[in-house]
C-alpha cells in the first residue's frame, strides 16, 4: 500500500525532536512490501502546503499521523500542544479520504480521548511496527480490525489489549533517510537513538511505563553501534540517549560505551542519567565514547520528598554521580521538580541549596508535576481529591501542595536571579 507517515509535532522544547519511533514504523512497513513516506512537520516551513503537497504526490491509501506532546507541562501557562496536532489531522481529512491511523507517545496515553476528539479513524496504543503492519495487512484485504492487539477503532474502543515488542533486533533501526528529510550538512542534527525500550524504575510521576511497559527490552549492542556508524558515514556528529535511564542496567550501558570507543566514531552525545550504581569504570568509559552532556534528574534535594517519588538513590548517590561526571569533563543539566507529595516549605529550601551546591552548568526547575494516567501520582491525587475520580486528565493537570506554590515560586525566583544557568 502507498503510506504516508506525518509526525505531527510542530514545537521545539529544549531542542529539536526527531520522530524516531515514527520512522522505525515506517521501516517496519517497508520490509513488508509497502510504499512508505515521512513528513516530519518541524522540518518544513509550510505546513499546510507540505501535507497537501505529500498527499497530492503520493496518493496515500493510508495515512499515519503521530502524537508526541498533548501539551507542555507548564503549570503557568500551560500550552496544549494537541490543538495544533489536531488541525493537522483536520487538513488531513480535508484533503484525503484515506483511513486515518493515529499513533505515539501523546496518543498512547489518551487513546480514546484523542480519537474521539479528532477526525481519526483508527488509532495504535504502545509501540506501532508489528500493530501498524497488521492493520496494513487488514484494510489492503478489506478486513475488519478486530482482535489487533493495541488497536483502537473510533467508536469501538480496543479491539485487544496491546502486547510488547519482547525482541526489538526483530525490527530494524530506520534507515537515514526516514529521520533525515533531506540532503545536505546534517553536521549540526541531533539524531535521537533508543537502545532500551521500557523502564522498571516506577516513579511515582512517570508516564514511561504507561507508554513502554516497566520490562526492559534492549536491542543488541551489533546493532545499535552499526546504525549509529551508519548515521556517522553521512556525516551525523551528535546523538542524545533517549533511553529514560542510560545507565541502567550497569552492565549493558558499560559495553554499550566500551562498544562504540572501539568504533572510533567522532562523536558527540548527550543522555539522561539515573543517578543510582554509577561507578568510576562507567563513567570513564562514557567520557572515553563521546559522552560530552548527561541530564541528571535527581528532582529533589530532600530525602522524604525523593522517597514519595519512589526514587531508589539518596542524595550522597546524586554527589557521587555529579562528582565522577565532573571529573572526567562532561557536562551536567540537572533537574527539580517542586511541589510534589511531601513537599514543604524547608524541603524547598533544602532542594535548592542542594542545587546550588552541585554547581552544574545548567539547571531546570519545575514547580508543579504534570498528572499523568496510570501513575501513583495519578491515585494519590484523586485520593486526596487534587482531581476527581473520572478524571482521564487529557486536560492537563498538575500537582502542588496546596497552599504552596506562590511560596516555591518566589524561593525559585530568588535563587535564579544570581544563576543565569538556572531555567525556571
């Protein structure tokens, strides 16, 4: 079948996003046989005049659109991101009749929220290459979807519950040119890569396991560092880790360095980092493969607090972490996130003087924790009647001790106005 896949993110948070997992679908889609094109909208200048152009080109019997961000997670001025998302898949209605099949991240949280509200037919919980073919497989043979693990169908909700990708080596990485849109110096990219899918870590906060499953899948170590080399030859320099948690568990990301130091890549790459069991041999091995930037997301400088997170490191794991990185040159962004179950106002206190302490290059505070389905969050506030029980919080909703947050934001405020590095 002709298939046109559209990441439909048109925002830059922090960085440039890639549609990685979009373009592992398509690459799944053309091992079977299908015609497959990609249309990352955050590349364009145009929006309306790329879809309709791709559409016109291509004359898609299909049409994938993936769902990255439903909004911001700024508890200020919180921008929902799935509006503009949206008026993409209703200029996509406008101008094909073409089945419509909603997938990602945003949508697999949200799936029947989403598909309710928009002018999709059909949608994919979880991950899309085994999900996204079978129902390839099905509407070319003029079937129904029913019995399709992770499948939606607008008014009939999930026809089976979804299934993990137990194996990823059974679905190859993307090649280039599905992440890349087109020709020329790709010197300045920062190409995503995922190793691991799933995270066992549970955090009270995190969407992760809603989205990937809490059982770790890896993909061999051959592969990953043949893709990457494969990326390097056309001239890629930077990568960033999207695993949630690099270094875990110790030994597959300790070989997984040693593998790509063997290489002999130029490279420069940033990941995110689990401050828990990090010892001097791996830190030296990151330094030694190109790791040039680790995300630290320690979230709070006080131990209750790290506690109600369901974190398992203690603070003297966040200074040993902060301290090995430092010693062998590589850069450290670090993160808060205020106002969270437990917090007070000394807790406050504590966590920013932590900060201020670790003395890294850059710092991003967040006051109020964005309440994501499928979360201990998520229960304790409904709980504690924070949100009501039927709440399916695709309205974006946030966490703050209550009473506190106009207190936190002024602690925040006094604190970065003599750190330039610190983001609030």
């Amino acid at each position: 079948m002709r298939v046109l896949l559209i990441s439909a993110n048109q925002t830059e948070i922090n960085m440039r996003t890639m549609p990685l997992g979009l373009a592992c679908v398509a690459q799944a889609a053309t091992r079977e046989g299908h015609t497959m094109r990609v249309l990352d909208l955050v590349q364009v200048e145009d929006t309306q005049v790329a879809i309709a152009t791709a559409i016109e080109e291509l004359e898609p019997e299909v049409i994938g659109i993936s769902i990255r961000n439903i909004d911001d997670q700024n508890k200020r001025n919180t921008r929902f991101l799935f509006d503009e998302d949206n008026q993409v898949i209703s200029l996509v209605r406008q101008l094909s009749k073409a089945p419509i099949v909603l997938g990602g991240a945003g949508y697999s949280l949200y799936p029947d929220a989403i598909l309710a509200a928009s002018k999709a037919d059909i949608g994919i919980e979880g991950e899309g290459e085994a999900a996204f073919n079978m129902v390839l497989e099905r509407l070319e043979n003029n079937k129904t979807l029913d019995g399709l693990s992770g499948v939606h169908v607008k008014g009939r909700g999930l026809m089976a519950e979804r299934l993990l990708i137990m194996e990823p080596d059974n679905f190859a990485l993307p090649d280039p040119d599905f992440l890349i849109a087109a020709p020329g110096d790709t010197s300045d990219l920062w190409i995503p890569v995922q190793t691991r899918r799933g995270c066992p870590m549970r955090c009270s906060y995190c969407s992760t396991g809603t989205i990937e499953g809490t059982i770790t899948r890896k993909r061999s170590l051959k592969n990953v560092v043949e893709w990457i080399t494969k990326l390097e030859s056309r001239g890629v320099k930077q990568f960033y880790f999207v695993d949630n948690t690099f270094n875990l568990p110790p030994s597959y990301a300790t070989d997984l360095c040693r593998e790509l130091a063997r290489a002999s890549l130029k490279l420069k790459w940033r990941c995110i980092l689990y401050p828990y069991q990090l010892d001097e041999s791996f830190v030296e091995a990151m330094a030694g493969a190109g790791c040039f930037e680790a995300a630290v997301g320690f979230e709070s400088g006080n131990e209750k607090v790290l506690k109600a997170m369901n974190k398992r490191f203690r603070l003297e794991d966040v200074v040993q972490t902060c301290s090995l990185l430092k010693r062998y040159g590589i850069r450290q962004m670090g993160f808060l996130l205020l106002g969270g179950p437990g917090e007070t106002r000394e807790s406050v206190e504590e966590s920013l003087s932590f900060a201020d302490f670790l003395d890294l290059e850059s710092m991003r505070i967040i006051v109020g924790i964005r309440i994501y389905p499928g979360t201990a969050l998520a229960e304790q506030a409904r709980r504690e009647g924070v949100i009501a029980t039927d709440d399916d919080l695709f309205t974006p909703r946030f966490y703050v001790t209550p009473g506190l947050e106009d207190e936190i934001r002024e602690a925040v405020e006094r604190y970065a106005v003599k750190r330039p590095q610190w983001i609030v």
